[in-house]
C-alpha cells in the first residue's frame, strides 16, 4: 500500500517536468532598428550589443536594417511599422515638421560632424575659396546649413554649384577631380580619401557657427506612450554596447564588417576612435545623450526654409530614458577616458 501513493507522486512529478518542458520559452519583443546608411563604424554600437547579448538580456530581439530606397525611415517608425531608428538631423525636423509622430530619445552626435572636404592638391583651404566651385550635394541636404561656412568667405549660395550626386559616389568624385568639395563627414568621407592616397582639408560646419545635433535615436511617439519600458530596455542595451565598444573597437567593427564585408576593419576603427573623441562633449557632462531645448532650437533654425512650419524644440525630444539610465552617467564617464 506504501508503494502506491509513492507512485502516484511519481507520477505526478513526472507530468509536472512534461509540461514545464512543453512550456515556450518566454518570447522576446521583436523590433527593427532602422539605421541612416549602410552599416559602418557609426553603427559598432549596435552591432556589438547584438553579439554581446546586451539586447538579449533586456528581453530584446533586434533587427538591423538599412534605408530603403523611396522610403522615410522616420514614417516607418512614425507608422508604427518599425520601432527604432538612428536618423540625421536634417532628416529628422523635416519629418516632424511634416507631422510624422517620432520622438528624440537620445542623442548620439551632439554636435554635427558634417564638413565641407576637399584636396589638399586643390587649394581649397578656407570658404572664400569655395567660390565657383562644384559641391556633391544629397537631395536631402539642406542648404541653410551650409550658410554660416559660406557668410564666413564672404559668399552666397550663388557663389557656388550643388551638384546632385548618389549616396557613396561622392568620395570617387572628388578624387576623380570631377567635383572640388565634398558635403559629407570628417571621420567618413574625409578618413576614406586619405586613406586612399588622397590628402584633404576639412572644414567642419561647427566651427563656422552652425549649432546642430549629428545623430539621434529615435521611436515614435506610440511606442513611447503605451511601452516605455520597452523603450528603456532598448536604449539601456545601446548604451551597454556603447561602453563595450568603448574598450573594444576593432571587435565591436568587426561586427559590422560581418554584415558588410566591403568594409575595411582598421580604416573603420580609426573611424570610430574619431567617433568616440567627438562624443567627449560639454553636452554630455552629466549623462551621455542628453538634450536641450537651445540646440534643438539652432537646429530647427538652420533647416527652417525646407520645413512647412517650425515644430516646437521642447516637442522633439525627451531626456526621461536617459534620466532614469545608471548607464547613461557611466558612458558619460567613460568617454572621458582615452579610447583603445
């Protein structure tokens, strides 16, 4: 008789381990993140916190895409049809602007790295000597921008040629000598040419007076209302990548040049160590990714003649992710010391 109830507990564990085995695995949020460009060393950080496990751990499931040509990222996020997005921010006032419902939820250039590049071998070396040249020019661009450079050299847009070109043919232009400046980055399309043979001078658009944010990450206002938890868990994973990338850049590269193997693994590193010294800013003296209504109003300010109405600078962004982030103070650390 003692043997029964013995069996029957057996039993019963043996169907209680069944049905834990048959239980699913608790299932991840899935979300696309939608990048500015082709995957390069701008994009480590996410590419590394995917492989790290840092998404994972947040209960995170992340898919990387690039643009899609003919289609606004911020719509896609905008939409609800994707849930992430790192975006310029040309691009991004332009679409709130136009009522596409995206929020700013941590910056990520606080200062705009775009510069006017050109040829050592052309004598181009300060503004006044833009004047009747041809500039590569993206038909997002936006020409306001550009103004304070040119006021600087005693110039107008007149004074100068924009000439439409495709993303990623600008660099061959310009070495071709098909075209005496570029519109594009320091640490991108400036690092790519010398280290191709070809030595420039740059002309940063900050040092000139133009007072823009870089490049932001972004959701939508939905996703920010009925999930923030969500979006705290996402951003607390980028931030993760970005202090590992901090310690290691050529691996965190690596991860990119996986996925873009056109990419070269040490240009791009130099790349990023750029990348990192630039993130070094007063603006994140207290927590990495912070914003302020001042710079959002210069920003808007210098894309005003492109935009159907100025949006509201305190109506573009919000600092509750990064304020309630440990992590945002440790990066803001950590990018104080020197990278590897």
């Amino acid at each position: 008789m003692k043997a029964f109830p013995r069996l029957l507990m057996g039993l019963a564990a043996l169907a209680s381990a069944s049905m834990l085995a048959a239980a699913p695995a608790s299932a991840l949020d899935k979300v696309v993140l939608r990048i500015n460009f082709t995957p390069w060393a701008m994009h480590a950080q996410y590419y590394a916190a995917i492989a790290q496990g840092y998404y994972a751990k947040q209960g995170i499931e992340v898919e990387i895409r690039p643009p899609s040509a003919g289609q606004s990222s911020e719509l896609l996020i905008g939409s609800g049809r994707e849930q992430f997005g790192v975006a310029n921010i040309d691009s991004f006032v332009k679409a709130r602007a136009n009522g596409v419902p995206v929020v700013a939820v941590m910056a990520d250039e606080p200062d705009t790295p775009t510069s006017v590049i050109t040829l050592k071998s052309s004598n181009i070396t300060k503004p006044q000597d833009l004047k009747g040249k041809k500039i590569t020019w993206f038909s997002s661009n936006v020409k306001g921008q550009i103004d304070p450079l040119l006021k600087a050299g005693g110039l107008t847009r007149d004074d100068i040629e924009f000439v439409l070109v495709s993303r990623g043919s600008e660099v061959a232009l310009v070495a071709a000598g098909k075209m005496d400046a570029l519109w594009g980055y320091a640490f991108g399309q400036g690092l790519t040419l010398e280290d191709k043979g070809f030595p420039v001078n740059i002309m940063p658009l900050k040092d000139y007076g133009l007072k823009n944010y870089g490049t932001l990450l972004y959701t939508s206002d939905a996703l920010l209302k009925d999930n923030p938890d969500l979006v705290k868990r996402f951003v607390r994973a980028t931030m993760q990548g970005l202090i590992w990338t901090h310690d290691h850049m050529e691996a965190a590269v690596a991860e990119v040049v996986k996925v873009a193997p056109d990419r070269d693994l040490k240009l791009e590193t130099r790349k990023l160590a750029i990348i990192y010294s630039l993130y070094n800013s007063p603006d994140y003296a207290e927590r990495f990714g912070k914003m302020n209504d001042a710079k959002w109003e210069t920003s808007i300010n210098a894309l005003a003649e492109d935009i159907p109405q100025k949006p509201k600078a305190s109506e573009m962004y919000t600092n509750q992710i990064v304020d309630s982030l440990d992590e945002a103070k440790e990066l803001s650390a950590a990018i104080r010391k020197p990278t590897n």
